[in-house]
C-alpha cells in the first residue's frame, strides 16, 4: 500500500495553464480599484493556441495510477501543441459551467518505463469545469471515455486556471491558499496593470503543505517549489477575454531528504479567435450525463477510486460472518484482521450497524475482538461508521470502559463529521465521569491536528478551545491535561503556553509541555525541545523532549543533540529514549549509526549497550 499510495500522491506534478474559460471580466478603473470578477455568455467560445513543455522524474509515469514496486523516478516528458476551446454552456448567479476540449492537439507522452504515446488521443474528449465568480474551480466532470492520463493533463490545465480574484487597486497584493494534484499550496496575486484597455494580473505559489488526502489518512511527501515560478494573465477588457498566458514552474517532491521527483513546466497561451457554439444545447446534455460524477483538483476521485480497489483486494471473500467469528478466536491475526473489518466497514456500509450491536453485546471493552472492531470502526472512518461509534457509546453509558475506549477511537478518526465533533464535545463537557471527559477533550484536540487541511475553519475553533482551557486550568492536573490537548492539536498557537508550562516548578507539567511540541512544525519548536534538553535539570522532562523529537523530522542541529546528548546525559532511561530516536533517524545521518556502534560497546549502562547492539542488527539487514 505504501508504493501505490506515493504513487497516487506524487500524482503528476505536470503543470499547464489555461486561458479564460469564454469568461467575461468586469475589470473597471475607479477610486476603490479594478472590480475583478468573471462572468459566462452561453454559447460563447474562444480559441487559444497552446504550446506546452514539461520534463521531470516521477515514481508514478502513470500520473495518478499506482506503479507495482515503484522504485526509483522514471523520466516523464509531455510535449502538447494544439488549440485549445473553451464553451460557456450554462450561467448561474455565482456560478458557471463551461465545456473544455482540445480542437487539435499535436505531441507525445514519454515515459523511460512505457516509451512513446500519441498526445491526441490521450486528452481527447469535453470535460465540464464549475467555476465560481472569482475564478475558482469548484468542480470537474471528465469524459468517461478519457484515459486517467488525460483526465490528469486536465485537471492540472483547470487546476492551474484556477485563481481566487479579489478586487483590488493597482499593485495591490492578496494570498490565498489553493489545491492541486500535489497538495494545498499558498499564492500570492498582484495587480500589476489595469486600465480601461488592458488588465494584467501575477500569481506566484509560495509554499506547499503536507496534504493529507482520502486515502487511508495518509499524508503526501513533501512538494518544494524550486527555481522559476511564475504565471501572467493579461486580460483584453474590452473583448473579455485572456489575450496572453504564460507559466514556468519548477518543483520537487521529497521524502525525508530524498528527492524522488522532479519537474519543470512551460506554458505560453495565446488568443486567436472568438467562436460561436452551434452544438451547445448537446452540450447540455452530454453536461447532465456526467454531472453526477464531480472531481476535485487534488485529485480525490483517483484516490477514492484506488482505495476502492485497494479495499476489495484486501476483504476478498470474507464477510461480517466469516470475520466475526475470526476476532473471536485466541490466534486471530490482529493487524490483517482489522484491514480486513476496514475494508468491510468502507465497502458495505450497512455492517457498521451489526459492529455497533456487537460493541453494545460485548461485556469488556478490553477484550481483544472489541478493540479491533472498535479500532476498524474509527479507521473505515465514514459517516456509517462514526455514527456506529457514538450510537455504541451512547447505548453503554453503564460501563465506563466502553466509553473509554470508544471516546479514544473517536479522536482518531481522520475526517469526523460535525455530528461526531458535536458528540464528543458533549462527552468533554458533560460526562459524569472525569477520565472519560479528559479523553474527550485529548480527542478534540486531535480532531484540531486532522481537520487542518480539510476544514481549517473548525480545526482554528478547536485550537483556541484547547489554549482557552490552558488558560482556564485551576491545577498541575487540569494544566497537564490541556498541554496535553494542545500536544494533539499540533498548532502553533501552543507555543506560547508551552513555553508558559516549561517555566513550571512541577516536572509532572514541564514534561507535558515538551510532549505537546511533537507535532508543532517550524523551527521554534524545534529550538525549544533542544533548549529543554540543554537546561532542565530533570530526566523526566528531557525524556519527554527526546521523545517529541522522535516524532519530527530532525534538523542537522536536532541530530547533532541528540549525538552530543547520549555522551554526556547521566540517566539510562534518557539515553535509551535518545537511542530509539536516533535510530529511526539513522538513514538520514550516516554518524548516527557510529555513534550506536560506540554505545553498543562503551556505554556504562548493560541495557543501554544490549539495546544498541540489537539495534545495530537491524539496521544492518535493512541494508545500513
């Protein structure tokens, strides 16, 4: 899974745009700025040229279908010459439908594992684009026929044709933050030109975040803007319409500190004519055929269509039966098992039901087979299956390890509903029971960390709930508890009162503020895990550091403290923690696997050099 899921999130990092989709600009010179907004005429068409370049390396030559044992990058080179039209086929009051397709299209798509393939037939075929007033793409609605290929070359054209348009006076600037294929990325727009002939607008993309996509939760590798990046869109006012588009961009795609992909775009568009639709009322239909089957710019309907036959494999001929009595017996696979009850929950929706009656049935929550169902029930994650785990909650309030165990699966669901934020809102509010309202309140600041890319408007409510119960605590306990809240919530709005905590002359407090590091990105963070470690006086909380570095990606710095601290740190359980932390490092830094060697043979603790030695047996058959 972990090949096909790269794969799908590397994607195709093939970057081309596109004129104005027939839009109409309202594009006026006055006191308060240019009005930019886009409008549709129905029937209208206009006609670009199009010439576009993009060469790189990428695990998946497929753009956006799983490679079997991808390995290292294969060069992708898509060459594509041709006219380009764009049809207006419906208006409404904030939105317009237009129809895309390719009049002519000259070139080749090469890859080093496949070869050589035509371009044409490759993207032939109308595709349907919602678009809202200010430009931003809501929706895409391929040709069923076109290959997944061309559906990729689409979506990135759309993609990049996507603009969130603000009105603005001349150089103003304005950010956004914007999905394609690789992620959510940030922009920045300007205003450089706007008079009553001629409107000129730049947009430059920023930065790239870690996305976390439909598919399994997992997260995409890391996207670097690199080199040239830049895009201008010149506007004739008068005609309405894109006179001249031209793109450069260049990225990479890392994971860890491995590049394992590359590409460089080039796009230049240019205006040849306006055309009438004489076909736009079958256009109109072919529209309504496809309207049920919406795309998205990051690329959600491939992952849903691989996870989809990623679930099948993985169920096979099993059903709720065949399963319920395997978690039943005493030398039930645990880990194939629960893929396997996830794949159930995602396919066959209904079974969620007969899980929740079989969770209410079940007399302890720390049997085996209710952890599994329990834990499978939050990782199918789907309304069915939330609603499974808060109905089973609900109908056990008698039992206190019920609720503890599926109040926690609850928080580790990767996209819960308002309905499951809402439920376990009020089990952090009013639960009779004080650990089950704590486990709550750790949820929801889990909740806060999921919901970042997916909704950041509740995920921000959700942070600021977490510091305002910081700033509420009345004790140490209530104070460790909302560190703790905080730690899951992973945002950097928790610096503040961390660095609050560190000053605490309660150990107990300190090392939950460290731990509540763990998840915050950016190097002050980093700074003051490392500054712990220099200067707290007590094994525990420099423990609690060691660990939260374990769960970043280390710095140069980072490593080279945690080097420096297993020679000269006193406690064993200090030492172990930095051990475990540099060896999950070690493929990234060629020292560390010397420094494990020299503590397996010199360090003065027995089970602090067992437990180097072991580790150096495993880092050498994994090839170190």
């Amino acid at each position: 899974m972990k090949t096909k899921r790269i794969a799908i999130a590397l994607g195709t990092v093939i970057v081309i745009a596109t004129a104005g989709f027939a839009w109409r600009w309202g594009v006026h010179a006055a006191q308060s700025g240019a009005v930019l907004e886009l409008s549709c005429i129905r029937g209208e068409a206009q006609v670009y040229s199009l010439s576009y370049r993009s060469q790189g390396k990428l695990l998946d030559p497929a753009l956006g279908m799983p490679v079997p044992d991808a390995g290292e990058p294969r060069s992708v080179d898509v060459i594509v010459d041709g006219r380009w039209k764009e049809t207006c086929v419906r208006q409404a009051e904030s939105m317009h439908v237009v129809a895309v397709a390719f009049e002519h299209a000259d070139g080749s798509f090469v890859t080093s594992e496949v070869g050589r393939s035509a371009a044409r037939p490759l993207v032939s075929g109308t595709t349907f684009v919602e678009v809202g007033k200010d430009g931003a793409v809501r929706g895409v609605h391929f040709d069923p026929e076109m290959s997944d290929i061309g559906r990729n070359i689409i979506r990135d054209i759309v993609s990049l044709r996507s603009t969130r348009l603000e009105n603005a006076r001349l150089n103003a600037t304005w950010q956004t933050s914007e999905k394609d294929l690789n992620g959510t990325y940030k922009a920045t727009y300007t205003l450089e030109r706007a008079d009553d002939k001629l409107a000129s607008v730049r947009k430059a993309r920023t930065s790239y975040g870690v996305h976390s996509t439909a598919l399994r939760g997992e997260k995409r590798p890391t996207v670097r803007i690199t080199g040239a990046n830049d895009a201008v869109f010149d506007v004739d006012v008068r005609g309405h319409k894109f006179t001249n588009v031209m793109v450069k961009l260049s990225i990479e795609i890392v994971v860890g500190k491995k590049v394992v992909g590359k590409t460089k775009s080039d796009l230049t568009l240019k205006w040849i004519e306006a055309a009438s639709a004489d076909d736009v009322a079958s256009l109109e239909v072919a529209e309504a055929k496809v309207a049920g089957r919406t795309a998205d710019l990051a690329g959600a309907d491939v992952d849903a269509r691989i996870d989809e036959r990623v679930q099948r494999d993985e169920l096979g001929a099993d059903t709720w039966d065949t399963l319920a009595d395997r978690i039943a017996h005493p030398d039930v696979d645990p880990a194939k098992t629960s893929l396997k009850l996830r794949a159930l929950f995602r396919l066959h929706p209904e079974d969620c039901d007969k899980a929740r009656d079989a969770l209410v049935a079940g007399r302890s929550a720390r049997d085996r087979w209710f952890l599994l169902l329990s834990q499978a029930l939050a990782s199918a994650g789907s309304s069915q299956a939330q609603k499974a785990l808060t109905q089973a909650m609900a109908r056990t309030t008698d039992r206190q390890d019920h609720q503890e165990v599926i109040v926690a699966e609850l928080g580790q669901i990767a996209a819960p509903t308002l309905e499951t934020e809402a439920f376990v809102r009020d089990a952090a509010a009013r639960h009779v029971d004080g650990d089950v309202r704590d486990m709550a309140k750790l949820g929801l600041g889990t909740m806060a960390r999921s919901l970042r890319d997916l909704d950041p408007a509740r995920s921000d409510a959700l942070t600021q709930e977490a510091v305002g119960r910081w700033t509420e605590a009345k004790d140490d306990r209530e104070r460790v508890v909302a560190l703790g809240v905080l730690g899951n919530a992973g945002s950097e709005e928790g610096l503040n009162p961390v660095r609050e905590a560190l000053q605490s002359d309660n150990a107990a407090v300190r090392s939950a503020a460290a731990m509540a590091l763990r998840f915050v990105e950016g190097s002050d963070a980093e700074q003051t895990l490392n500054d712990v470690l220099e200067k707290d006086r007590s094994p525990d909380v420099r423990s609690a550091a060691v660990q939260a570095l374990g769960f970043r990606s280390l710095s140069d710095v980072s490593e080279q403290q945690i080097e420096g601290l297993i020679r000269r740190e006193p406690s064993e359980a200090v030492r172990l923690n930095a051990l475990s932390v540099l060896g999950n490092q070690a493929d990234r830094y060629p020292t560390a696997v010397q420094v494990i060697e020299s503590m397996s043979k010199a360090d003065p603790s027995t089970s602090v050099r067992n437990a180097a030695a072991l580790l150096l047996v495993r880092l050498q058959a994994s090839g170190m």
